[in-house]
C-alpha cells in the first residue's frame, strides 16, 4: 500500500496545482516516506515544490519532548533556512503571521486514531485559520493504526479542550483526511481542503487492522507510542493520565500497563473478571512488576497489569480497550474503596477541571466509577447509545470502503 506522501512524491500530475505555490508542512518525527525519509527532506529534494515554512505539534516537528505540556520552540532550520514555527508553545494556534509565510499547507501526521491524541486538535486548529485566511490544505492521508472500531462516550457540549476537539468518541476509527472533511462539516468552515488518500489501506485485514503490518516501519509519533500494541491499548490506557496510577511511563512498555506500589494486581484481575468478563474479550492480562525510571513512581517497584493484544488470543473486533480500563478503575474501587484514585493537576492547559473528566469529555465515566451502586450494564447502556451515534454520523466522511 501507499501513504498519501508516497503517492505525491511519486506522481507529479498530484503535485501540479502547487507549482509557483508557497507551500509549508505540517508533520513529526513520524511523518517519513517510505523510505523513511522525513517528508520535510523528501520535499526539499523536489525541484517543483517550493518550501517556505514548516510547522511541529506536540512533542516538535524532528525532535521528541517526552510528556504533556512540555512545549517547542520556533527556530530556522539549519539546512533549509526556513521557519519551523512550533504549535506546542507560545501558541497552539497558528498566529497571522505563521499563516502569511504559505499558500497551501501540506499536513502530514500520523495519528492513533484516539480522540485524546492532540494531533487532531492542531488539524482542527489549522483547518479554522486556513478558513479565515483563505488558505489551502492539502492532507497527505496515512492509516488509523488502530483500525474503523469505535468505542467510547461522546465528548459533551463545553468540555472541548486540547484533547477533545469535537463530540467524537474516544476510538474515532477515522483517518486525518476523514477527520478533516468531518470538522469542515460540523464546523461549517469555508475552507479549499483536499485529500491525497492512501492507495490500497484495509483496515479490516490482518494482522494489521489498520497498520500495514510487516510493509511498513513503525516510528513513534510521540515518545511514548513505540508500537502497534500501544495504539490498540491507548483508547483505554490513556485513561491512565488522569489517575495517580502508573501508565508505565519510564518503562520499555509504556500505556500497554498499568499499576502502583499499593495495589494488589492478582486479586484486581480477578475482580474485573468477576465483574465484568464480557469487558475483557480479545486480550490477555498479567499481573506483572515494573520499575519507572521517570514519571509517576520513578524508582519504586509497581504492582502491575499488562494488556497482551499482539499474540493469537487478541480479536480486533472484540477488543475494547476503554471498557477495560473503566472496569480496571471499577475493580480498585472494588478492592480498595478509599483509593485516592483520581489525580488533580493542571492537564493540557485545562486547570479547574480534574484531568480523568477532560480525557473523557465529561464526568460521566468517574462519575460511574465512584458510584458503588452502578453496574456495567449502566455504562454499557449510555456508551453504546454513543457509539452508535457515531458511527451513523461518520459514514458521509468514510473515503476506504471495503
């Protein structure tokens, strides 16, 4: 298969419209062709393509800063001597001047296909500017790694936020170029935005689901997603970020585990099991040990529970990773019901709101966590209704039919 970069550097029938253009370039450490040539380098090396900036989200546009709210700087490139202007810090919103170094904006991202990956967010950001600016933006379409499965609640009306960039399920199971025809839809955005699609993706075939597993390298779009078993995990594990719970930060498997010096991770299996067992289908967990060298707990031995999604009991299909985790923080409760659970910090610019509610997109899944009362049907029932929402309101922005 080929990725909307292969296919434009290929095809110079593609690139036609943007000669005599300013073009600029949104992408990340992940962003390279084939090849693995960063698209910044592949498109300098084009004699028709004139570069006259480039652009970097979280965690910058070739480097990686390690977690949330650590911000880039703008700087020149030392090879190309254009601004690479940073979308991660003084501002995450391309400012008017940014927006008068381009006529067209290539975007080029590799996303997890989460709601909470804030990629999406800087997509909606630039697509709203380029409106406003009456710019171009070209997406250079790459797979959803995590596949066309859906799971989650709705983020509510007036909890948007960074990671929550519109009333989408945590698992969209949408591409960037999906994602930006639906903002230009719901946004109502006056915007000349096209596709350059992928060529061949399957997202329903394996072992992939998704990711051209085996035909492609995998490269870390953010620090902490080194693999394809993480992006299965994350609609769930990223949950994590807003407890007092190890995401496993400062391990070699970080969001594909979970866990903390005082908890007991055998019996805490065995409850979401008593539970809950239909919650845990096309998956294995294992009580495990880890050891953070940074982050929460750094130094001190964690009790813990590893999601296997890469060996034959894993079923793309059945899999819900949201569910998961909600029945994980269900089952501590369980087990420990005065756990302080919850962690109560500043989360991506978001400062009076606890970071478990921002993730989600609303209270509602705390809220059912710390009602000892609720049962699983009681999420099922809301979250369901959701996703079947969703997945009726996607289906006019769906470009990869089987």
């Amino acid at each position: 298969m080929k990725f909307g970069i292969d296919r434009l550097l290929e095809d110079s029938a593609l690139r036609k419209p943007l000669a005599g253009k300013r073009v600029a370039l949104l992408a990340h450490p992940a962003s390279v062709t084939q090849d693995l040539t960063h698209t910044l380098d592949a498109l300098a090396a084009l004699p028709d393509i004139k570069l006259s900036a480039a652009f970097g989200p979280q965690h910058g546009l070739r480097g990686d800063k390690q977690d949330n709210m650590m911000e880039s700087p703008d700087f020149i490139d030392p090879v190309l001597g254009i601004p690479v202007f940073s979308l991660y810090g003084e501002v995450r919103r391309p400012t008017d001047v940014m927006m008068d170094t381009f006529d067209v904006l290539l975007v080029d991202l590799q996303d997890l296909g989460c709601r909470i990956y804030t990629f999406i967010t800087t997509l909606r950001y630039v697509l709203e500017a380029a409106a406003a600016h009456q710019k171009t933006v070209w997406i250079l379409d790459r797979p959803n790694p995590a596949g066309r499965p859906v799971e989650g609640l709705l983020l509510r009306k007036g909890w948007e936020s960074f990671v929550g960039a519109g009333p989408m399920p945590m698992r969209h199971g949408l591409t960037m170029g999906e994602l930006a025809h639906w903002f230009i839809a719901i946004l109502a955005l006056d915007v000349d935005c096209q596709v350059i699609r992928m060529q061949d993706w399957q997202p329903e075939s394996g072992p992939g689901y998704g990711w051209p597993l085996g035909e492609r390298s995998w490269i870390n779009p953010s620090p902490n997603a080194p693999n394809l078993s993480m992006t299965r995990c994350y609609a769930g594990t990223v949950m994590l970020e807003g407890t007092t719970l190890s995401e496993g930060r400062g391990t070699t498997r970080p969001l594909e585990l979970f866990g903390a010096p005082d908890i007991d991770a055998k019996a805490l299996i065995k409850i979401m099991h008593d539970i809950a067992p239909q919650w845990l289908a096309g998956c294995r967990l294992r009580e495990c040990w880890f050891e953070p060298t940074f982050h929460k707990y750094a130094g001190k031995l964690c009790a813990g529970v590893q999601i296997h999604v890469e060996d034959g009991a894993y079923d793309h299909a059945a899999f819900r990773p949201w569910r998961l985790q909600a029945l994980a923080f269900k089952a501590l409760r369980r087990q420990q019901p005065d756990y302080r659970l919850w962690r109560d910090f500043p989360y991506e610019y978001e400062l009076d709101r606890l970071a478990i509610d921002v993730i989600n997109g609303s209270p509602l899944l705390r809220e059912w966590v710390d009602d000892a009362a609720a049962m699983p049907e009681d999420l099922e029932m809301i979250t369901r209704m959701d996703e079947l929402a969703w997945e009726q309101a996607r289906l006019p922005f769906l470009l990869y039919q089987e």
